[in-house]
C-alpha cells in the first residue's frame, strides 16, 4: 500500500531528475563586455550585470564618494576601491546563474544591502528550479487527487 | 489527533520546567544581552556591522528565532524573552520566588474592541516601513528596543498579566501565527482531568504559581498562538496534566476553532513582507534603497505608501480573488470572507519558509561579523575575545541559492496540503476540495517563483 503511493510518485521524480540533471549545451560565442562600473553610497552603476556562459567581463571600478569594495559571490573576487583610483578586474563568466556583488568596505548605514547581481546566461539554475516548482506542484496535487486523506471531515460547514 | 511525543516524561526537563528559577534565569541572560544592546546602540559606534546592537539584534537573534526557535519550538522565545522582565516582575514584586498575593496592577480592563491581535498587525507594519533606517543604525535600534521595553512595564502597571506580550509586541504578533506550524506544543494530557478540577489552579495560580500570565486557560487549549510557554500552569498543575509534546509539523493549522480575520492578515502581511524585504534589501535597485532608508522625505512617504499597499490591499487582493475562484470550482457555500480567512492559514507554512529563505541571504553572508562584534561590542576597539580582527568572511555564497530553493519547494508542498485539508472541511467530496485547492495552490506557487526569481532569476 506505502509502496504503492510512493511508486505513483515515481514519474514526478523521474522528470525531476531529468530537469536537474539534463546537461544542455552551451554554445554561445564569447564575447568580451568591457565595463565601467561606479560604486557610490549604496549603489553599484550598473547595477545588473548580464552576460554569456564563457565571455569575458572587464571591469573598471570606480569610486565616487568614498572608499568601497566589490565582493562578487560564487567566484571569490575582491577589491578595495578607493575614490579616485580605479580598478580592473578581469574574469571569465564560468558559472552560470546569479551571482551578487557587494560592498566589502564598511561604507556607511546601507552598506551591507549595496549589492548588484551579475547575471550569467543561461541562467539554467532558475529554469531548473522553475521546472522544479512546476513538478513538484503537479506531483503533489496528483498525489493529493489520488489518495486523499483519510482523517475525517471535519466540517465546519453548516 | 496524529503523533505526539512527550517530551516532560523526561524527568529532569520536567524537573528543569518546573523550577521556579529555570525561567527568569534565562530571562536574565537575554536582558544582559538585551541592555547590552541598547548600550551599544547609545554609546557604541554608529556603524551598523560593528556594533553588538545590530549584529546580535538583527543577525543572530533574527536567525536564531526565524530559523530554529519558531519552527521548531513554536513560541519558546517568548519563554525567555526581556521585553516583558521587568513589568512582570513589578507586577509580582519578585523575580524568582512566588510572591504571596495577587499580582498588582491597576487592573483597567483591555478594551474588548483590541482584543485581537491587529493592534501587532499595524505596529508590525509600523516598524516595517521605517526598517531600513532601524536595520542600519544602532541608536535606533536600541530606541525600538527601550520603547518596546517601556512599554511593556507601562502596560503592566495599567493592566493584569501580560497584556503587552498578548495584544501588542509587534513580534509576538507573527510568533504566534507562525507557532502554529512549529513541532512543539504544550497542552493538557486529558481534557476530562482539566473539566472535572474545578478550582483550575492554572488560572487562579498556587502558592508557588501565578495564574497564567497570557490569559489562557491550558485545559483548552488546541493552539499555540497564545500561549507563551511561561511555564507557570506546569508549575501549577496538582493533577499533573500538563505536558510539552512533540508533534508533526502543522498541526494547528487545521484546527478551525479560533481562525479569525485579524490572524489570516498577519499571515497575509508577514508573506508580503518577506516578498518586499527580498527585493528591496537583497535585489539590485538603489533607488527603492535610497527611498526606504529616507534619502527625503517624500520618497520615503511615497515608499511607506507603496509598501503599505501591497500588504494591506494588493497581496490580500489578490487572495481574495483566489479565494473566491476556490469557492466557486469546489462549489463551497460559505461567504468568501469565510473562506479567505481559513485559507489564509495555507500560507502559514510559506510564510515561514520565506522569512527563512530571506534571512538565508544574509545570515551566511554577514554572520561573520558577529564574531568580531562579540570581542568589540561597542566598536571601541576592545578585544576580549581575542576575535576582533576577524575579517568579513561570507559563508557558502555558492551554495545559499540551492538552499532557497529546497526550502521554497518545502514551503510549497507543505502550504499545498494544508490548503487541501483546509478545503476538506469545507466540502462534501474529495474532488470537490481538490478542485477547490486549485486556485490556492496556483497563488502558492506564484508566490514561490517570485521568490525564486528574486534570488536567483
Ligand atoms: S510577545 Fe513579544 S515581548 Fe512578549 S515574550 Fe513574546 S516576543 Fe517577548
Ligand atoms: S498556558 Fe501555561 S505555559 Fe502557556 S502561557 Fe499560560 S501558564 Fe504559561
Ligand atoms: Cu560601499
């Protein structure tokens, strides 16, 4: 009978699999984005990175108020940007998905919600976890419709 | 009604439980912490990553309630909480032992018309637009903390019991709501036990108890919303009929006696805040920042109003329409009202799960920054634990998005089944409920992509 249930499920969790694990090519040409970007109290401009699999991103970094940093989450880049000086960085978009920059210089009050997104294309991450969201949804209901409860109703209707 | 597990039948929690100093000791731990922070936020350095206000208030406390004490403890902060210390024991003249006698206040009567917990809606909200500007700067926060507190022992001396825990902590408010789901309850170990004890000592209180400070009378209690696991009526108990179980998770949420309008807003709100904290703390958009932390005037007016609407009109809007399609494809009878209020309750689960995903986002991020406020509290440049100069160490920042979307695809199926037996009690077949359950779940998974597309579109 558990078994039975469980094995209902076994579809939603075959095509689970497969949106998690499916390796979809990546096959856009690299380009090179060349970027100037300016940090001031508490934005980065701009402020949405997006870019290809595989491209390389060149990035000046400037201050216009004080001194702030760039700590980009996932790849493990950090800078100090002091005002009037600016900075390159240079990497290649090697993972997708999204990733947020942040402020890693205390600049003031909002410092630690200066944050900006790089966004590597194609974002597969979301699309897998859209696709999750929908089959689990539909595996939950169809459990649901299947074998319905057997606690007893408890009507609060008249 | 399913598992339980008792966990008193341990003897020496029981004994623990019981103890009259148990309780207020660790009462006077978190106030050290408590004033602590109200000091740092006075005297200490105004920047926020720095300061032991901030960071302990808003990072560690945060995390510790949100990801640990309310799901799976349900209301135990409260257990232990500062805020009501001092007016409680004003009340009782004693911190530890019993005093003799009946507490003191003025005994005024809390108006019937605020007996509900919307007063903690608007003060939530309250607290919510001016956020930005209380997250970043210590001295107001340590202004929130104070006038809570204050208020708290103003209330006391108005007022029995704890009527500032009970009707007005803005805190308590979704504490409460969300202890509905946790895994942990206390309640009475057979209802009969409680009928046929007619002087109930829970209420009136012992030689060595007080009566139950948050008005509730355990013998029938079938929610944790307001009970504030003070532990008083196990002290209380001659009969022994009082216990802390284990239970599965949710339990509550089915239960239909006490489900009220003032409730499915918190539940509403608390969901729309966790959305609208996700873009305007986390998300890209300087200018929502700029507006929020009150770069004039206007655009923080213009903010509040925004944010004001969503809570209190477009996201409880659009469950309303969801509802009445609900009604209308399982063939319900009920009112829409009725009907929105109970599946108000579906998103209890999602709620919580949000907040913890949201507060994922910046606990790994920024924990750090607690061990190094811990040695230097005040920013003055102390080092007490030699741990001052740890540097901002982000945990995890590859591995956080995964985590958020298990914990949001968790949210999802748990919310989905309750509000399919929520639909059960509401109509005459299974198909009919699951039809019902359609439209709410459509909603739910709405929601968790807009989540989803916050941290990781
Ligand atoms: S209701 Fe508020 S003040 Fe009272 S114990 Fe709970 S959190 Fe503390
Ligand atoms: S029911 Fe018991 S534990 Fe809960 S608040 Fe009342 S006295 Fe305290
Ligand atoms: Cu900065």
């Amino acid at each position: 009978m558990k078994r039975d249930r469980l094995l209902s499920l076994a579809p939603f969790v075959g095509l689970a699999l497969v949106i998690l694990l499916i390796p979809l090519p990546l096959t856009v040409k690299p380009v090179t984005h060349v970027v100037t970007m300016t940090a001031d109290q508490f934005a980065f401009d701009p402020p949405v990175l997006r870019v290809n699999y595989g491209d390389r991103v060149r990035l000046t970094l400037q201050a216009t108020d004080v001194v702030h940093g760039f700590y980009l989450d996932g790849y493990g880049i950090e800078t100090r940007v002091e005002p009037g000086i600016s900075q390159q960085i240079e990497f290649v978009a090697d993972q997708i998905g999204k990733y947020r920059f942040r402020c890693s210089v205390s600049c003031g009050t909002l410092h630690p919600f200066m944050i900006g997104e790089l966004v590597v294309n194609p974002n597969l991450t979301f699309a897998r976890a859209v696709g999750l969201t929908a089959v689990i949804l539909a595996g939950t209901l169809f459990y649901l419709r299947r074998f319905p409860p057997r606690e007893p109703r408890e009507h609060t209707t008249a | 009604m399913g598992y339980r597990f008792e966990l008193t039948r341990s003897k020496w929690l029981k004994a623990l439980l019981k103890s009259r100093v148990f309780q207020p000791a660790l009462m006077l731990v978190t106030l050290f912490f408590f004033v602590v922070a109200i000091l740092a936020g006075f005297f200490g350095t105004p920047a926020g990553s720095h300061n032991f206000g901030i960071i302990f208030v808003w990072i560690v406390w945060w995390a510790l309630l949100i990801i640990v004490l309310v799901p799976f403890f349900g209301r135990m902060w409260c257990t232990i909480c500062p805020i009501p210390g001092p007016g409680e024991w004003l009340q009782r003249r004693g911190i530890i032992q019993r005093t003799p006698g009946r507490p003191r206040s003025l005994r005024w009567r809390w108006p019937r018309r605020l007996r509900n917990i919307w007063l903690q809606n608007f003060g939530f909200l309250a607290v919510a637009i001016f956020s930005t500007v209380i997250l970043t700067r210590p001295g107001v926060t340590a202004w929130l903390l104070l006038g809570m507190m204050l208020l708290g022992v103003t209330l006391s001396i108005f007022y029995e019991n704890r009527v500032f825990c009970r009707y007005v902590c803005p805190v308590g408010g979704f504490i409460g709501l969300y202890s509905l789901t946790s895994s942990t309850e206390l309640r009475v170990k057979d209802v009969q036990v409680c009928r046929e004890h007619t002087t109930k000592d829970c209420v009136i209180g012992t030689e060595h108890s007080y009566g139950c400070p948050w008005m509730v009378f355990p013998g029938n209690l079938e929610r944790n919303t307001y009970c504030g696991l003070c532990t008083e009526c196990l002290k209380a108990c001659p009969k022994d009929n009082v216990a802390l179980n284990l239970r599965p998770f949710g339990t509550d949420l089915l239960v239909a006696k006490g489900r009220s309008l003032d409730e499915a807003y918190k539940a509403l709100i608390m969901l729309a805040c966790a959305l609208l904290y996700s873009g305007v703390l986390l998300g890209p958009w300087g200018w929502v920042k700029d507006w929020a932390n009150m770069a004039t005037l206007p655009q923080w007016a213009a903010y509040a109003a925004g944010f004001l609407a969503i809570n209190l009109l477009v996201v409880p809007g659009l469950f309303w329409l969801t509802t009445a399609v609900a009604r209308r494809v399982g063939q319900i009878q009920l009112p829409v009202k009725r009907l929105f209020i109970d599946y108000a309750y579906s998103l209890v689960p999602m709620g919580l799960i949000g907040w913890i995903a949201f507060s994922f986002s910046f606990v790994f991020v920024n924990g750090s920054y607690a061990v190094s406020v811990l040695s230097d509290p005040f920013g003055w440049g102390w080092d007490l634990l030699g741990t001052r100069s740890v540097p901002w160490t982000p945990l995890l920042p590859g591995l956080v998005a995964a985590l958020q979307v298990a914990l949001l695809l968790v949210g999802l199926v748990f919310s989905s089944i309750i509000a399919y037996r929520i639909a059960r009690q509401h109509t005459r077949t299974d198909v009919q409920a699951w039809h019902s359950t359609l439209p709410v779940s459509a909603f739910l998974a709405g929601v968790t992509l807009v989540f989803m597309r916050l941290y990781l579109g």
